[in-house]
C-alpha cells in the first residue's frame, strides 16, 4: 500500500527535462521572504506547535545567507522537523495500512455504538501500544473535545507519541454495529473533457494534452496558468497562476479578504457543478501577509465529491488551488466493532494507536515531554556545547509509558489506500480521551479485512 507522496511521473523524468524546467523556474533566483516562510512554516505546524511562542519566534528566524555560512537549521526548524517526527515515526503496521487525507465525514451512527452513559457500559478494558501516536491522521475537527480539556492534555499528548501509551476505557458501550462505505470512482472524471471543463472554470487557455499519465492544459514549464488532473485514485487536480504568485521577492501582493478567497473557491466549485453547500469552507487563521487560504472540506458522503479542496488567494487573483473530482460510489453497509473494540484495537499491532493532531488546532500545546531536558542547540555559532553525562552503571533507562483512558468515541469516515491504487471512504472511530487526547482507528469489523494483502 503506497501512501508516499511522491510522483511516478517525477522518475521518468530525463536529466535534459529537468535542467530545462530548472532554467525556466522564474524564482530559481530569488532569495525567501523570511517571514513569509515563518508563518507558512507556523500554519502548518499549528496542530502541534501552539502555544509555544518561546520556541517559534521572530528572533530565531535569521537571514539565509548567515545560516547558510552557519550550515547548520535555526533552532526552531529542528523543533518543528521533530514535531513532524511525530507522525513519521514508529506505528509501522498501521502507516502501512492506512492514510487519511480527508476530513471525517460524518455517518449514520446507531445510538449503541456511542455513549460514555449507557447503563449498559462494559467494564473498562484495557490496550497498549508502542510509540503511539505515530501514524497517520485525520483532518478536520472533533466533536465533544472542549478547548480547555484540549489544552490541558496537549503536553502529554505530545509526550505520549515519544514513548510507549496505555490505553482504558470508561463507560464504552460493547455492542456493534453497522456503517456507510464508499469508494472513489477517478476513471468516471479523469478524461481531456474533465480537464477542459476545470481549466474552463478556471480561465485557462488551451487544450488539454496528455502529459506523464495527466492531462495538461496551460504552459508545460507553468510560467503562466496551467493545471494538471492526475490520473490518480481520486482524480487529483493543481492549477496555479504565477502572475498572482504572492511569495516572490519584494512581493507587494495582499492578501484577499475572506470573502473575497471564499467566493474564489466555491465559484470554481459552482461552475463544475459541485454544491458547496456540501463542504465546510474555512478560512485559514494563520494568514501570511500576502494571501489568503480557504479550504473547503466535505460534510457528508454519498453520492458526492468527498476530497478536500484548497486555494490560495490575493487581492488580485487566484494564486492556486487543488482539490479532487471523483465522484465517491455506494459499496455497501458493513459490520462496525464496537467502541470498546476499537480502544482494544489501539494496543493491537495489526491496527496500531494514531493521534488525530487536528484535534488540537489553536489550542496550547507544549514541547513534547521529556525534551526540554535535552541541551538545545547554542544561539552562538562560536559556543562550546555542553554534551549530556554518561548513564550512571546501576541506574534505570528510561522507558516513557503515558496511561491514556478513552471516554468518548465517535463514528466517522476516513480514506484508505489499497495495494492497486484504489482510494475507499471506510468507516473510522475516532476515540477522546479523559486527557483531551483523540486517537484514530478503522471500525471495519475484522472479517471486511484481509490482513494476508501485501
């Protein structure tokens, strides 16, 4: 099961190819906008880095040609590559089985399955996994999860995906259950007629022509508008317009109003004949300060397009935008576990424990625990650091294990890839704990699984 994301294309590409795409990159000379890159890099780790202004700060962003000289990553890089870390280490099994790039898309959920009330509730149960935390995630936000229950675990959910979790229950219903499940049907929209209805849309000129499995319309070195619809499993597509590019040097681009990065969107959307009334349309909070990003993500499956769209947007234009066209198709209702299961499942190597980081967008959430004690690295390119001691002989390792008790479950959908490329919407639980914590795992009962695929 591929869930890299690299493109096949980019290896047939010839040595010739590439140094004529390199000559024709009109930025290939330019030097970053330091504090454009510090908010792009701050939005993205939104999730895991709030709240910790002392880490990301203006001061620790310095010029490029210092660092350069230094050849070393500014302090608050590395915390942000560790912060990645996170969700690329460890939880092989489940990485391997599973990636989520959508938003939950909310599912019929019999009363059973859910209710941290019931009178009928099992004993807790208990499960555990090694390294926790470190597989793939769902977008979009959780239901039940208060701000401050959030903050007040986000330290130790952090923490946890460094070492070993222990997970209960409490007051999980036992019972079973049913749920919808969808699968993305690209080769009903990947077409030259598709492709030349989207750059219609978009106002891109010319006609379609196959490029490297995808159907191209515009410039084929992208120094004016073009798009690419990729002949993946959920027909995939980019557009973008360099002439509103808000990034290059001394850029004196702003951003677009709200509105106006809304309307851009659900505009594109209307004219391919998809309802935006389907989507949830947010406006990024973490705006660098010449454009705009507004994302719209699906509310609801069946018989509609379910991928995450996303644009960038300046006062002047539409920057960029991709999103995907597959139309998802009705596979059935199957079998669900229960919420007790599935907090078992957490512990079980064939499924794995995966932290949902969306769950903790905006709030307060710490370096991970345990690297505060760790000797950062001297602001002082000329410092002698101080190297850690040496284990004392007798002394105990460590060995990092968080208990985390599971509360709360909620059923929901997420996209999994299989070993032929087909993309499926499955349903998911996504699994709160008493600490603010939110966890992710497949709700398919095991006999809908087949864990002899390769």
């Amino acid at each position: 099961m591929n869930t890299s994301n690299n493109d096949p294309r980019d290896e047939r590409l010839s040595d010739p190819a590439y140094e004529r795409l390199s000559a024709g990159d009109p930025a290939a000379t330019a030097e970053p906008d330091v504090a454009v890159i510090k908010a792009k890099v701050d939005s993205a780790t939104a999730g895991v880095l709030a709240g910790a202004p002392e880490v990301v700060t203006e001061a620790a962003v310095v010029d490029l040609a210092a660092q350069r000289a230094r050849r070393r990553p500014a302090r608050w890089l590395q915390i942000a590559a560790a912060a990645v870390g996170v969700v690329a280490v460890g939880g092989g099994a489940f990485v391997a089985g599973q990636h989520s790039s959508n938003a939950p898309i909310s599912a019929e959920v019999p009363s059973a399955l859910i209710g941290p009330s019931r009178a009928d509730a099992v004993a807790p149960g208990s499960a555990s996994a090694g390294q926790a935390g470190a597989g793939s995630f769902s977008m979009g936000a959780q239901d039940g999860v208060g701000e401050s229950k959030m903050a007040a675990g986000a330290t130790d959910m952090v923490g946890s995906s460094f070492g070993r979790t222990v997970f209960t229950s409490s007051g999980l219903s036992d019972a079973t259950g049913s749920g919808q499940t969808w699968g993305y049907d690209p080769a009903s929209v990947f077409s030259a007629e598709t492709a030349a209805r989207l750059a219609e849309a978009l106002g891109v000129s010319g006609d379609p022509t196959p490029n490297y499995g995808s159907w191209h319309v515009g410039s084929l070195d992208w120094t004016s508008a073009a798009l690419d619809l990729s002949s993946d499993g959920t027909t995939s597509f980019y557009y973008s317009d360099p002439a509103y590019t808000p990034w290059a040097e001394n850029s004196s681009a702003a951003p677009a109003t709200p509105e106006a990065a809304t309307a851009a969107l659900t505009d594109v959307m209307t004219a391919l004949g998809i309802d935006p009334a389907g989507f949830t349309i947010t406006v990024d909070a973490a705006q660098d300060p010449h454009s705009t990003t507004v994302s719209a993500a699906p509310v609801q499956g069946g018989g509609g397009w379910t991928g995450m769209w996303s644009a960038t947007v300046t006062a002047d234009g539409l920057y960029s935008l991709n999103g995907s066209l597959a139309p998802l198709v009705d596979l059935g209702i199957y079998d669900v576990v229960s919420p007790q299961t599935a907090v078992e499942r957490l512990g079980d190597a064939r499924f794995g424990a995966s932290q949902d980081f969306s769950a903790y967008n905006g709030t307060d959430i710490g370096v991970a625990r345990g690297m505060t004690d760790v000797m950062p690295i001297p602001d002082d390119p000329a410092a002698i650091p101080t190297l850690p001691g040496v284990p004392a002989p007798g002394s105990s390792f460590a060995w990092p294990v968080s208990n985390v008790t599971i509360t709360a479950a909620t059923l929901g959908a997420s996209t999994y890839y299989q070993p032929d490329g087909s993309v499926a919407l499955l349903p998911t639980y996504t699994l709160t704990g008493s600490d603010g914590s939110a966890w992710t795992v497949i709700a398919l009962a095991d006999a809908h699984l087949d864990f002899a695929a390769s």
